[in-house]
C-alpha cells in the first residue's frame, strides 16, 4: 500500500457555510502540528471536535478559525490515522488550506476514491460495499438509496459469504473424493444434484436482480398534455412553488415543452409542460409545437391528462374533450333535444342542412366531436394515466339533479388556491416510485458483480452436466474450484490491481 498521507476536499467547489477536507495516513499528526502548533498535537484527542487557528506552515499566514476532529487508526474511515477539518465554505479559504496541506512532506492530493479504496485494503469493508458506497452518494430516489445503504451494511456480502460457504463445503467433499479416487470404485454422488440445483437457483436469484446503472441514473419523466389554455403552466408553477414557466389567459403560450426538476417524496422527477394539442393546428408553428408534444409523450413514463374543470359539462372524459375543442367553446352546456337529434342524424349522414341558429351550433359541435375522437389526441386521452382537471376554483356548483362536475377516478385542482396538490404529488409519487412488496429485496447495480455471478452461473452448470452425462470427480471438483473463485471475486477475497483501479476511478476525489 501506499505510504504517503492523503488530503482531498470532501465537499463539492462552491461557496457554502462549511466544507470538508479530509487527511489520512501516517503524516496525520504532522499535519496537525504544523497547522496548528506543538501544543495542539500534544493534547489531542481521538473523535474529539476542536476549534482551532490554522495558519500556512511555510509563511505563518493565517488561513481560517476551524473545526477539526482527528480519527486515531483503525478505528476511522480508512483505518490509517484520519484528520477532518471543517473551514468556511469560502473557495478560497479551502484552496490555501489544501495547498499549505499538500506542501507538506509526505502528503500528496488523493486520486480518487482513494480514501475508500484504503479502507477496503485495510478491512474496513469488503468489495461490495466499497461499491455501495458510490451508489449512496448517486442515488436518483429513495428507494436506490435505500438499497445502497442495504449494501453498504453487508446484505450483498452476507448473500454471497454464505453461497460462497456451501459451495466450499462441496468442493471439500469432491476433492476428498478426488484424493481417494484410486481405493474406491464409483464414487457414490447421490443427493449431489440437488445440492448443485441449490447453488445455482441461489445465484440465478441473485443475478436477476440487476439493475444497470444507467437505467437507475435516469430520472423518471412525467408529462402534463392536454388543449390549449387548459392549465398546464399554471400547474407546473404551482408544483414547484414558483413563477417557472410564462402564463397567459391567450390559447398557444407555451410553443415548445418546457422540462423542470420536481421533488417528490420517493425522489426527483423530470415534469414537462407541452404545447397544448387541438383537433386542428391554428398554423405551421402550432403543428410544430404539437408534434413536439406527442413526440415527448413517448417517452413519459408517466402521462397526466389536464383538463379545464371550470367548464360545466364535465361529467365523462369524451364529453369534457368535445367541449373544450368546440369552436365556440360553449355548445357543450347547451344540448336541447333538437341538438341531440342533429348530431345522431350527423353521423348516419342524415343531416338536412339547417338554418336556424341551434340547428347550425349543433351541427358544429356534432363535426367537431366526431373528429375529435377520431383524431390522435383522443387516442392518446384513452391512454393517460390520470386526468387532472384544473381551475377548481372557477367550477360551477353541481346541477340540479345533484351530479358532481368531476368524474369518477378524476382528480380536481386549483393552481391558485392549491387545493388538490398534495393529492396529485402523492398520486405522481405512488406511479414513479412504485413500493417493494419485500422492503428487505435489494439488487445489485456493479456490472462486475454481474459478470462475476455469470461466471459461478456457468460454472454451475458446466458440474450439473457433467454430473449427469460424465460423472468424473476429477472434473466436478475443478468445476467448483471455479464457482467458488467467481463468488469470492465479488466481495474481494480475490482481486487484481486492475479491477481495483477500475473501481475505484469512478469515484469523486474526496471519497
């Protein structure tokens, strides 16, 4: 190992309150006394916070009054001597306290994940947990990070220390077997098979828990979509608690979707807010702007219908389209029995052309509802995972007959006053962010543990068939040499130089 001391920022760059700077190794309490003076090292204390002046050991400058606690090997984070100090969060202030560290003999700028990679070398972690703890730092949700810090506790480790024991057990016997192969005739393998399918569905269930992290770095999508001047910004702002995207009382504001960070209680999501989608476009732009939006919805995980609730004819989703894309916006709160027999006599093509007022208003309505759940919008509609309908404020009491003016399964909101937010966050939180039925599961996420685990998986199955079509013990017992080797790569029993630098190259500097 490495004997020089280490010293590496543990904060991001940036202003804030504090940082963090963490020092290991056997110059720890050099550093000390050359910040903070002979008599400071004389009483220091392991795991003991202590406020102190640092000053430039070559030019006596002071750099900052700081917090620092000192972690007395093997019991830190490493397992060398380990000193932590906490400057104010000025960059300037942490550049000149790392440098005066760095100018120091014996102590250099960590690579990184240097620190972890020192605590795996000095047994304060298997490999497995080692890796864990890059997923505690880049969990997207709370469920990855709930399941790195199953990792980082051993679960994985426990899993495959006690696979890799059984498997021990088996290759002792075959091996003994092995040694007395010439005194006795056919080895008796009764009950062999079963132990071996015993190993394998261990390691298959294992295995078919991966998660790559590619698709767990991917922040889940939803997408607000619905007619023009429906509420959509209006909502988006009103989630976030902020005037984020433009509002206007004008149809067509928003040309181009508009993507935004939003935090639930299960973790952060994408929410876009698209260009409001017609019957018909108005101009080239406006088709533009809706292709847009039909190209963003999928990719939604999650697709949220809005709906303009102050509208009074709301009571089924078709009926509550038709009226919002009417031309005239109105006819959907005025259906006599002369538009009824008008629009059924439309789509039988029956339709005598008529001249009155109500004749030619239901004539429209009845058009445009038709093409309307012919066209693809419709299509889409039938196909959202919920209908948020907006301006709850603004909705009309119900009729006269008591009916409600928001359907079964709807959800109502207002974006001014707030009502029904909490109720849509939770309702975005339980789609995305789908609950374990086993809270104890965990997965694994490193791409060599997979390939580790493929490879016991093979070799597995390379004994089963030679247990079953050539029995020779000679072959059986290599066989699982080769599994146990594989499971022991996994928690870092066996590991190369290489492997260990492709680890740990991943890391930020100051872990």
């Amino acid at each position: 190992m490495d004997s020089q001391t280490i010293v590496a920022p543990m904060t991001p760059s940036g202003v804030s309150a504090v940082a963090a700077l963490r020092v290991s190794g056997a110059h720890v309490r050099d550093v000390v006394a050359r910040l903070f003076g002979n008599e400071r090292l004389e009483n220091l204390k392991a795991r003991e916070a202590c406020l102190g002046t640092a000053r430039d050991p070559q030019s006596g400058k002071l750099i900052d009054s700081l917090l620092y606690i000192f972690f007395e090997g093997p019991n830190s984070y490493t397992g060398e001597d380990v000193l932590e100090l906490y400057p104010h969060g000025n960059p300037l202030i942490v550049r000149d306290l790392l440098q005066a560290i760095r100018g120091l003999d014996g102590v250099r700028l960590a690579e990184p994940g240097e620190f972890t990679r020192r605590a795996f070398l000095n047994g304060k972690m298997d490999l497995t947990q080692a890796e864990s703890v890059a997923d505690v730092i880049h969990s997207a949700n709370r469920a990855e990070l709930e399941n790195a810090h199953r990792l980082l506790g051993g679960a994985l480790s426990k899993k495959i220390a006690a696979l890799a024991s059984q498997v021990k057990d088996i290759s002792a016997r075959l091996e003994l077997d092995v040694d007395f192969a010439e005194e006795e005739a056919d080895p008796d393998f009764a009950g062999w098979e079963a132990r071996f399918v015993a190993v394998r569905e261990s390691i298959q269930q294992i295995l078919n828990s991966f998660h790559g992290k590619a698709s767990l770095s991917r922040l889940p999508l939803a997408v607000l979509y619905g007619a023009p001047n429906a509420g959509k910004s209006s909502l988006v702002n009103a989630l976030l608690g902020e005037d984020r995207v433009l509002v206007s009382n004008v149809p067509g504001t928003t040309r181009d979707f508009v993507e935004v960070r939003l935090f639930l209680p299960g973790g952060e999501i994408r929410l876009v807010d698209t260009a409001g989608i017609a019957a018909q476009a108005t101009d080239e732009l406006d088709a533009l702007s809706q292709k847009k939006s039909r190209e963003i919805l999928e990719e939604a995980d999650m697709k949220i219908l809005v709906l303009d609730g102050a509208l009074r004819k709301c009571r089924s989703r078709e009926g509550e389209l038709a009226s919002r894309h009417s031309r005239e916006g109105k006819i959907a709160s005025r259906r006599s029995r002369d538009g009824e027999l008008a629009s059924r006599h439309s789509r039988e093509g029956e339709l005598a052309p008529r001249h009155s007022r109500e004749g030619e208003l239901a004539s429209r309505h009845s058009r445009e509802g038709e093409n309307l759940r012919t066209s693809t919008f419709a299509d889409m509609a039938n196909n959202a995972d919920l209908v948020v309908y907006s301006k709850s404020d603004l909705r009309a009491s119900p009729d006269r007959n008591g009916a409600s003016p928001i359907p079964d399964g709807g959800l109502s909101v207002s974006s001014k006053t707030g009502e029904g937010l909490d109720a849509l966050r939770q309702a975005m939180n339980a789609t995305l962010f789908k609950q374990s039925a086993d809270a104890e599961d965990l997965w694994i996420t490193s791409e060599r543990e997979k390939a580790c685990l493929e490879d016991a998986l093979a070799g597995i199955d390379r004994a089963l068939d030679l247990l079953r079509n050539n029995p020779a013990v000679e072959l059986l017992a290599f066989e699982m040499q080769v599994v146990r080797r594989a499971l022991q790569s996994i928690t870092g029993e066996i590991s190369s130089e290489d492997i260990l630098q492709s680890i740990f190259a991943g890391f930020c500097i100051g872990k």
